[in-house]
C-alpha cells in the first residue's frame, strides 16, 4: 500500500467511525434489510467498508436503544434471517443526524471556500 492509499485509508476509517450510525440509519430508511445485505450494501460504497464485528455491535446497541427493531423471517428454503428496521424513533433520529451532518457539510465547505480571516483583536 503507498503512503497517499495509507493516509486515505486512515481518513475513511476516521469518517467512518463518525458517520456508520447514520449509515445504518440511512440504509435502512426504506426497507428492513437483515444484517448480511447491509454489508454487501456498504461494501457497494468505496468509503463505507466495514465488518462483521463493527456492524452487529452497532446493529445490537441500535436495537437496545429503541432506534430499530429485529424480527426473524423465513424466506423459502432458506435459513432464517434476522431483518432490522427503523423504528419511529429510528425515523426521528434520522432526521436529526441527517440534518447535524447537513450542518457539517456545510460548515466545513464555508472553511474550504472562504479565505483567511484573521480576528479583530490580531490586527491590534
């Protein structure tokens, strides 16, 4: 790995830890998806590699805070699954993640765009 793919993987792996809940949340919006699909999912996005181990903690702690529900269900012949889904507070926390990161995003574009500023008190 050269040093530039080492340091990218560095800042993906920093981001990742900040933003996974939110990941979660976000994926599963729409529909249940048991946890197996969830990181085939993930995996689909170059930043959002994660584990096993990473993911099923998160799932469980999700779960025990009331953010999602699990229920097993059989599909054909298959072995059964347990499926993860957003509860109403899911929805809600959701949207309060959704809208700190919307004001991250935000943020730290208006400190790449805008120009230096130095403090009154500098200029003294």
């Amino acid at each position: 790995m050269t040093e530039t793919n080492d340091a990218n993987a560095k800042w993906d792996a920093q981001l990742r830890k900040g933003t996974l809940e939110l990941a979660v949340l976000g994926a599963l919006q729409h529909e249940a998806k048991y946890g197996l699909a969830l990181l085939n999912y993930f995996r689909t996005f170059d930043t959002m590699q994660i584990t096993e181990g990473t993911l099923y903690p998160l799932l469980d702690r999700l779960k025990r805070e009331g953010v999602l529900t699990a229920s097993w269900q059989q599909e054909g012949e298959q072995r059964p699954r347990k499926f993860y889904a957003l509860t109403t507070l899911g929805h809600q926390k959701l949207n309060e993640l959704s809208a700190r990161w919307q004001r991250s995003v935000e943020d730290l574009q208006q400190l790449l765009d805008a120009p230096l500023k130095k403090k009154e008190s500098d200029n003294e």
